[in-house]
C-alpha cells in the first residue's frame, strides 16, 4: 500500500499555479489528498486527488465558525478534522503561510512537515510585517524541511532564517509530452511575433517589456506582440493596465499590440507555437521588494516548446534561461539592452533557431515532471 501525502494550498487549482498540480500527478509511489479553501479550475486536468475545500464541502454556518477559529487560533479545525481522518505520513504546504497554518496540526498529530516556498512568501511576506518573520521562525524551528526552486530562493530562505541543513533545491518539472519541440520558422519580411504572458504585477516586468517592444519597433523592426495575462484586481495591478494600454497608444502601435486578457493553458499552450519568441523581464518592485523568488514557470514551458527567451538576470532566472544559449538575459529595468536582444533574434534566424534547439534540450534535461515527481517522493521518504 502506498504512502499517503497531504497537500495544503489556498485554492486547488489556480491557473496560474499549475504546477502545483504537476507535481502531485507525477507522486507515482505516493497517493495524494488536498486541503484547500476552494476548488476551481479542474476541468481539463486529467484525474485529480481528493480534495477537502473547507469554504464548499462543509455547510455555510459551520464554515464561517471554522474560518473565525482559524482566524483566531492560527489553524483550521477543519483541516484538523480531515487530517484526522486520512492521516497521512506527511504534509506538504504549499508557500510558506500554508505551512504556518498547518503547522500545529501536523506536531499536534506527530506528521512530519515539508514546506515548498515560491516566491511572494519570502520576498513580499517578511518586508511587509515583522508578523510574519516571528511566524516563519517558528516553523523554520519546528518544520522538517523546505523547498526551493532553484538557489537564488534558497538563499533567500537562509536570509530569513531558514536553518541551511533543512533548505533542498527541488525544481519545478513541466509535463514533455505536452510542450513538444516544434521549429519555428520567420519567412524574410515577416513580422517578428513576441509573446508575454502572466499577471499583471509589477514585478513581472510587463512595462519594461511593451516599452521594449516599442522601442524596437520605433527603430525599424518589424514585429508584433501578444500579451497574455491581465489584471488581479488590485490597485497595483490595475495600475500596470493602465501603463500597458498608455504605451500602446502612445507610441502608436495598438495595431500591432494584441491584449488577449486570461485565457486556459491548452490555449496559452497553442500561443508559444505561435510565436517566435518570449519576452519575460521580471525585477524587483523597489518600494517593496517583492521579486519572483525563483522563475516563472512559463519559462519552462516555452522553452520546451522552442521558443528562445528575452529574460532578466533575477532570482532564479539565470538557472532557468542559458545567457547566449537559450536566450538572452538583460540586467533589470534596462530597457535598451531588450531591444538589443529583439533585434539580435530578429536579425539573426539562424540564431534563433540555435537558440530554440539549445532551450527545449536544457528543459528535457533539468525540468521533466516525471523525474521532479521522484525526486519529491524521495523527500518524503527521508521524512518517516
């Protein structure tokens, strides 16, 4: 009989955290249960594991008693409740306020803990309130092991406290089958077709990009780009919209700006093949601090695909994205060194189908899911 592993998020499944989704189908010697608020976006996904949503699979009144003791007590009884009953040999929090949340649940029922920090929760969390480092230093004491994607996060883990001995770099693995290399070809005279795509943070580094592109674009090359992503609803975040929409129209070149708002990853999938390349240059919001941690997975997936990357040299980018390899990496917040990049894949289809070539060789080697999900199950072997 299989061991048993329970993940804790906040929704299952955003869709822009998929990959929590990959990592749990690829377990093949574990079998998985979910604790999350809500459930969405399942359609489409292949088969799921069993998922407790504590806003939905519990009546109304009960549910607003449960989220008020959470509020009050720091953990759900709810969670207590449904771990109870599965009683797996391990937890697993997804992003570091999860696994403050679950934290007393697993010593209260003896269940080691491994928590997978992504991003927002190491660089955003901490500067924000001195709350939340006396709670993370609680469960960097008493957690068994954490998770980072890559090394730049890990060592941001270590800044704020993290003991070295329990940090493992675990990278996100994407499905091969699904993102197929396939050649791209730019007839002469045809435009050069950018993608970008996610959220519209700032750190995201969306404004920089479309400035770029317009740049680029100004000086003679001849291109188009598609935007994929929109806003989340906050003020920031709409006020990156806003930015988009007034570059579009100030330098001319709505004709040419495509803004295709959110759409499904089948449909994001069907984007990076058609297009030439992906343009990504993500930085730290100075006023907060907030970077992406590790990298965005997008990266992943479009350099399986084939499609060469305009990309920072942040967080965990540089261990993602090949400098000169598989793409071209622009130190941050320097606009003229994209379009540098622009027009070097412009110019250059040789080098951009090098450069294609070299991108989904280094995601076979370093990012198949399947090899990720066995070196996961070994994390929590060590753990029981």
């Amino acid at each position: 009989m299989n061991n048993l592993v329970c993940h804790v998020c906040g929704i299952y499944l955003k869709i822009s955290e998929n990959w929590v989704h990959t990592q749990i189908k690829h377990l093949n010697e574990w079998n998985s249960v979910v604790l999350a608020r809500y459930k969405q976006n399942l359609e489409g996904i292949g088969q799921n594991p069993e998922i407790f949503a504590r806003r939905e699979d519990i009546p109304i009144g009960i549910s607003e008693i449960d989220a008020a003791m959470g509020m009050l007590l720091g953990w759900n009884p709810s969670y207590y409740y449904m771990a109870h009953k599965y009683a797996p040999d391990v937890f697993h929090a997804h992003f570091g306020p999860k696994g403050c949340r679950v934290l007393p649940i697993a010593g209260s029922l003896g269940i080691p803990i491994v928590t997978t920090f992504y991003g927002y929760d190491v660089s955003k969390l901490p500067s924000k309130s001195d709350e939340w480092l006396e709670k993370y230093e609680k469960l960097f004491n008493k957690g068994n092991m954490f998770l980072a994607e890559g090394p730049f996060l890990a060592e941001q883990l270590i800044d704020i406290g993290c003991p070295p001995e329990k940090i493992k770099v675990q990278r996100l693995g994407i499905e091969l089958d699904r993102y197929p290399y396939i050649p791209r070809k730019r007839s002469e005279g045809e435009p050069l077709r950018v993608l970008m795509a996610g959220r519209f943070d700032r750190k995201k580094g969306f404004v920089d990009g479309l400035k770029a592109f317009a740049e680029f674009v100004r000086k003679g090359g001849e291109g188009e780009v598609t935007i994929v992503g929109g806003s989340d609803g906050s003020e920031q975040s709409n006020k990156v919209r806003k930015k988009l929409y007034h570059i579009a129209k100030s330098y001319d070149i709505k004709d040419i700006t495509n803004f295709k708002g959110f759409i499904p990853l089948d449909e994001l999938k069907s984007e990076y093949y058609n297009h030439h390349m992906l343009l990504s240059p993500s930085h730290t919001v100075k006023e907060t601090g907030e970077n992406e941690g590790g990298a965005p997975v997008i990266l992943l997936e479009a350099q399986a695909t084939g499609l060469p990357v305009v990309a920072t040299k942040h967080c965990d980018i540089p261990f993602v994205v090949d400098d000169e390899s598989t793409g071209f990496l622009a130190k941050e917040r320097q606009v003229n060194e994209l379009v540098e990049s622009l027009f070097s894949l412009y110019e250059n289809e040789k080098l951009r189908h090098e450069m294609g070539v070299n991108a989904s060789k280094k995601m076979a080697k370093q990012h198949d899911a399947v090899e990720k999900g066995s070196d996961l199950e070994s994390v929590y072997e060590c753990l029981i």
